[in-house]
C-alpha cells in the first residue's frame, strides 16, 4: 500500500510489529500516544528522529487494521 510506505515490518524487530521507518518505534506505541492526548508538535519533541508524516501513517495503519474483517475457517 503506497499511502503506508513509511510502515515496516521485520521479524527480527520489535517481534514483527509494525513499526516506523526500520525504526524501534511501533505503530502501536504512537497511537498510544495519540490516544492519550499527545499532539503531533508534543510527540515529535519526544521523538526528533520522526517526522509528522509517521505520525498520519501509523494512524492511518491503525484505521485500515481495525476496518479488517475477520472470518472463522471452516473445520475440515
């Protein structure tokens, strides 16, 4: 998905979570800061090395996950 490139994927970091960049910031950490009132101005203070950009894709990320659908396999 072009829209989430700075969102990666690896294995070996962080458990496979989706994280920002190659970097070990998850996606899951900047919506929990989004989520407890941090603004986008306040999270980059925190974190120099990201970008606003990371921001609006991690919660772009977030919103696509929470749109999937989950269906039950069938027994066999």
């Amino acid at each position: 998905m072009r829209q989430l490139d700075r969102i990666t994927t690896d294995p070996a970091m962080m458990g496979g979570k989706p994280c920002i960049r190659g970097q070990r910031v998850t996606v899951g950490m900047l919506i929990g800061l989004v989520a407890s009132g941090k603004t986008t101005p306040q999270i980059l203070a925190l974190y120099p090395y990201l970008e606003a950009e990371d921001i609006t894709q991690a919660l772009r990320y977030a919103a696509w996950r929470a749109e999937e659908i989950e269906l039950p396999l069938a027994a066999a």
